[in-house]
C-alpha cells in the first residue's frame, strides 16, 4: 500500500510541474500573458488596460484603443485607461478628444500624475501656453522632486519666454 501512495504522489507531483511550467510560459510575454487573463476574465477592467498598453508598446493602436475602450466601459472610475486612451488620441492628432480624455481623468482623481503632466504637454503643443504652465505649476506644486517636475520647470521658463514674445 505505501508503493501505491508514494507513486499516486510522484504522478501528483509530475503533473502539478508540468501544469506550472505550461502557465509559466504565459509569464514570458506581457502580450501572451494579458491576452490570456483577458480571455479568462473578460469582463475585468484592469486585465484589458494592460493589454491595452501592451499593444500600444507594440504599436497596434486599433486594438490597444479597443481595450481602453472596454477597460473604461467596465470601470469608468479609474482614470488609468482614459490616461492611456487620451495619449493614443494625442499622437493620432487627435487632440480635442485627448485633453477631454485627460480632462475627464483628473476630474476622478485630481493627482493623477500622467493625466495631469500629459495634459500640460498637450496644452503646450496645442499652443495653450497659460494653460500649459498653470498644470505645471500644479505638478512642480505636487511633486517636486520628481522627473516631471524637473521637465515642467523647463517648460515654464520657456512658457514664460513665449507668453513675453
């Protein structure tokens, strides 16, 4: 009887490895990893902004913006996925839609670092110099030592030069 027990635990044992080293692959690359946790949970938000931003790394915007979408249909109070949604926008020049994005983002969490330095930038592109430097002044407020900080205050002093011109 003890033979019995010691194999049935030895084949236990082989298949749990065997299970583990198939679920770790998954591990080895963020695209198999969130595809497949959104293929099991697909109507969790937090699964589809990761993918979402997987992709956007990957440069597929189309399904990167489908994921967003589906990430703020399924949890429109995380600003993170409107934060990740406005800068595609941004970059596909759609710029209304972004700062509405960012905007939207911080009026659920007003320090929002990324929404709130990515809308300053936009600002600034946009040519919205005043409104520019007041959300770096917000964030030099907030955050001062941080690397956005640091390029906020480089882009007041250079706000302040255009606003004098």
């Amino acid at each position: 009887m003890p033979r019995r027990k010691v194999f049935i635990a030895a084949a236990l044992l082989v298949l749990l490895c065997g299970l583990s080293w198939a679920r770790n692959s998954l591990y080895r690359d963020p695209m198999l990893l969130w595809q497949d946790t959104v293929d099991k949970s697909p109507n969790k938000a937090r699964p589809h902004n990761n993918l979402g931003q997987t992709l956007k790394s990957r440069g597929e915007l189309a399904a990167a913006i489908r994921h967003f979408e589906r990430s703020i249909e399924l949890n429109p109070l995380n600003p993170n996925p409107l934060n990740n949604l406005a800068t595609i926008y941004s970059g596909l020049g759609r710029k209304m839609e972004a700062a509405d994005l960012f905007q939207k983002a911080l009026l659920l969490d007003p320090e929002h670092k990324d929404s709130r330095y990515n809308l300053a930038l936009l600002y600034y592109q946009m040519g919205l110099v005043n409104e520019a430097m007041r959300e770096y002044a917000f964030i030099i407020q907030h955050w001062p030592a941080s690397s956005e900080a640091v390029f906020a205050r480089h882009m007041l002093a250079e706000g302040q030069d255009k606003a004098l011109h």
